[in-house]
C-alpha cells in the first residue's frame, strides 16, 4: 500500500494540519517532477481514493484536516532553493509551510 505523508497533529494548532492535495488536471506533470515515483499511485484515480481515506482516518481520530492545493512549480522552486529531493517528506514540508502561510 501507497503511503501518504502528513504532519504530525500539533494540539496547540486549532487549524489542524494541512494535507497535500494533487489536482486531476495536474496529475501527469507531477508525477514526472517527484523524486519517488516509484512509491506514488500509478494514477490520479488510486491516489485519490487513498487520499480520501487517510483525511477520513486523520479525522476520524480527531484532527482537523485542510486540502493544501498544492501549486507544481511552487513546490518544484521549493525542493530546488532547499536544495531537497521532491519526495514525500518534502511534499509534506511543503504542504506544512502552506498550511502555516494560510493560518498567518
């Protein structure tokens, strides 16, 4: 099974935590930008489901959950100027900082 990266629930952050969200129309070129293809669902449509899934779960336990759209080339200009692989880790570091940017 595909894993999902997130971010730990912070219980001090009432927004909750912010999930990396894949637009369908956007779904191809992402997949040629990340470093881990090897480890992502091999369409939008698995994604998706899993992706459903895990927000289910995350809120099922209590946390507050936000859709973080994620932008392809924001996130490919981050992964370049960190210097880091586009990978799971970095994705959720990435929808992290968003989330953070949104609450203000």
């Amino acid at each position: 099974m595909k894993k999902l990266y997130f971010m730990e629930k912070d219980n001090t952050n009432l927004a909750g935590v912010g999930l990396a969200y894949y637009k369908k129309k956007d779904w191809n070129r992402f997949i040629e930008t990340i470093d881990d293809r090897e480890s992502m669902h091999d369409s939008w449509k698995e994604w998706h489901k899993s992706y459903i899934k895990t927000k289910k779960t995350l809120i099922s336990q209590g946390f507050i959950v936000n859709d973080v759209v994620v932008d392809i080339d924001e996130l490919q200009a981050y992964c370049k100027m960190r210097g880091i692989k586009n990978d799971g880790e970095a994705r959720s570091q990435f929808a992290s900082m968003k989330q953070s940017q949104i609450q203000g």
